[in-house]
C-alpha cells in the first residue's frame, strides 16, 4: 500500500466543494479545539476562515514559539546541474526551453561548497534538473561524499528513484529529500508534464513511501501553488502528511509552499494566491500540525519573508542562486537559472533581519542542532 491507495479514493470535486461549505461557525469550532482533524483544516483554510486571520496568526505563532522556540533554521540550494529530460510547462529547467545546460564537476562543486561555507551554512539542498541518465546514481555517488564531509545535513530535491537508490544514498549521506507532487489534479497534472518520465502521476505520488522505508530522516513535500486551485491542492498535501505520519511516525516531515514565479517560457497561475491567503494557509498548516516543519524560500519578497516568519515558518533559504555555479562564479548567467529569486538579499542581511523579530539562526538542521 501507498498513499496512491488514499488518493485514489478522495474525489477532487468532493474534496473543493467541502471546502468552499465551510462556514463561520465550522471555523469558529476548530479554532476552539486543540487537537485539529483534516476537516478543521478545510474550515481553516475555506474562504470562510478569511476573517479570522489575526486569531489563527495569534494562535499559529504560539504553538510554532512552544514547540520551536525563538529559533530559526537556515539553510541553502546548491544547483549541481540544470539538464532535464522532462518537458514541464511551470519550469526553466524544461527540455523544451533553449537556455544554456550545465553540469557541475568535481572540481566546481568544491568551489560552490567552500563559497557556502564561507556564508556559515551547514545544512544544503543540493537541487538537479530531472535527467537520469547524465545526472542520475552515477552522478549521485561521486558527488554526495565530499559535499557531505563538508555539511552536517544533506538534503536533495531530484528525480523521484527507487527505494533501493534511496536506501543507498543514505549509505553516502544523505539525510533529507524534497519530492513535491506539483499539483494532486491528475488531470491537471498531465496537463504540465507533457515528455519524460515525470508524466507518472503515481510514481511520483508514492515517492514519499519509497523515501520513509529507505530510512530517510526528513521528507519534504507540497504543491506548486497556482498549477490548480490552490486550496483544494493543499488540502491534499495535508490529507498526505496525515498519511505519512500515521504510517512512518519515525520519520520527520516538512512542507513548503511555492507560488508560481516568473521562469523562461513563463505559465500564468491558473489559481492566484494573495499574500494574505499564503498566510492563512501557513497558519492553517501550523494549527492543524504542531510539529510539522514549514520552509519559506527566496521566491518571497523580502518585507513579506520578515513579516510572516514568527507566525508559523521554522526554516527559510537565504542568500539562494538557481543556477549551477551561481555562488563561486564571479558572474553567474542568470539564463542558467531556474526560475527568478525575489528576496536578494545577501545572507547577512536576511540573518540581521530575523534577529531584529527576535529568533535566534540555526544554521545546522534541527535535528543536529537539537541532538547535539
């Protein structure tokens, strides 16, 4: 069994329609309870939930204070390669975009590691296109071991693979994956995904699976918001978490919350999310899961990143290039990047930042920085 199993038994429209039902006294009753189900999520998260923002904020960042504390994780992509086998309509990555390809080696990933290190990360994500066969394990396996002598937690955001791959992965040191569905519409999904082996809807879909009985200690996962209608979609993701924690409780897990951003052969958002309803949705995440892990990227505005970050978030990029060799290069070409970063503020600036609201940067993973 799979989440695909659970998935497969939700109906899209049954699910948007439940939402868009809920009612003031729906959001008034969850908000009055402690422990939240997934249909409290649905009233906190429902246009109904609207004027009740300040009160789930208020709430939000007192359950993020008691189980987090005034602490604020930081940690860093490091792009290895741009080259991609799949022909996605949201990426700058996709096969089908002219843009100049490029593949880190040995040598070049050491200068991007020590231009990092320099900034005082110890936690990276290292990020690839989606290309098995030119960066697929081959690659994987010479480039994880020096990258992990110099970092204390190696996350990847890559292909979905197999458990095994996984598994052995982990041997070389990896301690986190990012796997984000892009959207739970299967029918929207096609949609985007139109060559490669990213087309499997349900591969991808039980990637979280394969990674929990791999052994891996942190698993991220979400939706790109704007691919379908964002509140429908992230009921999904909340509906997979509870999934995942009741069926791996030894691992841990993380979401984030990508908004569609500018990329070279752009795609208008089907559904546009306002900064305000980003911010109802990341309280509802926090209210219906007090110890889930919530990432805020550099695809945010600066004024908005400081704003929000007391109020659920416990992890944020900082200082992040999109393309390979944008951190060592003395001239990083901007046509290698993925897609455009709106927070460009150095490291230091966004650090000085989350100290002026009061929390304390971590700049090695919780589960490191908590262990010792």
């Amino acid at each position: 069994m799979s989440y695909v199993d659970v998935w497969k038994q939700l109906s899209w429209d049954d699910v948007r329609l439940s939402i868009y039902s809920k009612t003031a006294a729906d959001v008034e009753r969850a908000l009055r309870k402690s422990k939240r189900d997934l249909e409290d999520f649905k009233a906190l998260i429902s246009p109904a939930a609207e004027p009740y923002l300040e009160q789930m904020a208020q709430q939000s960042a007192a359950l993020t204070r008691k189980r987090f504390g005034h602490t604020m994780a930081f940690y860093v992509p490091l792009y290895l390669s741009n080259l991609c086998a799949n022909a996605c309509t949201y990426c700058g990555f996709s096969m089908e975009n002219r843009i100049k390809r490029r593949t880190l080696n040995t040598a070049e990933i050491e200068r991007e590691c020590q231009a990092i290190k320099a900034m005082h990360f110890d936690s990276v994500l290292l990020v690839t296109g989606e290309h098995e066969r030119k960066v697929g394990m081959e690659y994987f396996r010479d480039a994880l071991p020096p990258i992990k002598q110099q970092f204390s937690y190696l996350a990847m955001e890559v292909q979905p693979l197999d458990q095994h791959e996984y598994a052995e992965l982990k041997t070389l040191g990896l301690d986190a994956v990012m796997v984000y569905q892009e959207t739970y519409s299967a029918s929207t999904y096609a949609q985007h995904h139109l060559r490669g082996n990213k087309m499997d809807f349900e591969y991808r879909l039980a990637t979280p699976d394969r990674l929990a009985k791999a052994g891996i200690d942190k698993i991220g996962i979400g939706a790109l918001i704007g691919l379908e209608e964002w509140r429908t979609d992230c009921f999904f993701v909340a509906n997979h978490l509870d999934y995942l924690e009741r069926t791996y409780w030894q691992t841990r897990y993380s979401i984030s919350f990508p908004r569609l951003r500018p990329c070279e052969g752009g795609l208008q958002p089907k559904s546009v999310m306002s900064d305000r309803q980003l911010v109802q949705l990341i309280c509802a995440y926090r209210l219906f899961n007090p110890e889930v892990e919530l990432s805020l990227s550099t695809r945010e505005a600066p004024d908005f990143r400081d704003n929000v970050l007391p109020l659920g978030i416990t992890s944020m990029s900082a200082g992040s290039k999109t393309q390979p060799g944008g951190y060592a290069d003395d001239e990083p070409e901007p046509e290698l990047e993925q897609f455009a970063i709106s927070d460009e503020r150095s490291v230091a600036a966004v650090a000085d930042a989350v100290k002026r609201h009061g929390f304390e940067v971590v700049w090695k993973d919780w589960h490191h920085a908590y262990s010792g």
